[in-house]
C-alpha cells in the first residue's frame, strides 16, 4: 500500500500489530466491553422474559421459525440472554459467554438482514416491546458494534474485576 510505512521490529513482529494489541488487550476496555455488552443483554433478556406472548408475536413476524419453534425461542431466549449476560457481568467464563452472546447476536444480524431483503417492515423486539424499534440499517449496525465486543473479549478476556481473578 502506498504511504503505509511498515516498521518490522528485530523478533519479526510489525510495529503497528504491538501496538493494536496493546489497545485492544487493555484491561479497562476489556472491562468496558465486558460490561455493556452484559447489561445490553440482561436489560434485553428482561423485558423479553417479563412479556413471553407479546416476545413470541415479535418472534412470529420475521417469518423464519416453523410455528412449533416460536413459543419455545420465546421462552428460552431471554433465559440464556439473562444468564450469559449475568455470568459476562461478574466475570464468569467470559469466553464462553462471549461465544455465546456472539452466536446470538450473528443469529439476530442474519434475521434482521432477511427481514430487511423481504422487506417486511416489523419491530425488531431486541428489547422486547420496550424499545419498538423496526428492523433497518442501524439495527443491523448496533449489532455488529455489540459482535465487535463479543468477539473482542473472545480474543483477549477480561479479568479485571472477575469473581474468577483473584488478584483485582
């Protein structure tokens, strides 16, 4: 690439990847992520949970599960929002519940995105019926900004602040 000065330090690594990984591995980010994407979650899967019929007719409306699906997504989903989101909160098994939440939020980018190319105009029920915010571009994007997180402390971890780390 022109005008991109690349500076290969003697063990062979870039200098710009040392310094990216520096960033990006920084505990108080790390915590950050950690944290809204917890919160996202915990709040979502609440009102989802607080309201199952009215989450199984937003479920219903994107026209993807067969009838028998529905009202079973509609119970177990906000449970495993809420408890991925809890266990994330607390530090817990950070990368499995990133793995988690990250799988969720694909499922949720792909369903939106079908949604947006069948051009159904619905709500997205990402917060139950709290938000009533129809399926479009900046649902779509605010999802992949929280998959970022998700895959970010994926990569990296978060201990800071963890019921696991003993040393805070």
């Amino acid at each position: 690439m022109a005008g991109v000065v690349k500076c290969k330090l003697s063990n062979g690594k870039y200098f710009g990847r040392i310094i990216l990984n520096k960033i990006l591995n920084n505990s108080f980010l790390l915590l950050v992520a950690r944290l809204v994407l917890g919160f996202v979650f915990i709040f979502a899967a609440v009102s989802k949970a607080a309201e199952p019929e009215s989450f199984a007719q937003v479920i219903a409306n994107y026209k993807l599960l067969p009838d028998f699906l529905i009202n079973i997504c509609a119970i177990v989903l906000p449970w495993i929002e809420l408890c991925a989101g809890l266990l994330l909160l607390f530090g817990i098994s950070v990368k499995e519940n990133s793995v988690i939440l990250s799988t969720l939020l694909i499922i949720f980018i792909a369903a939106i995105s079908i949604s947006l190319l069948r051009g159904l105009d619905i709500e997205c029920g990402c917060f139950g019926t709290v938000d009533g915010a129809k399926v479009g571009l900046i649902k779509i994007l605010e999802n992949i900004g929280l998959l970022l997180l998700g895959l970010l402390l994926l990569k990296f971890d978060s201990i800071k602040f963890s019921l696991n780390n003993k040393n805070n």
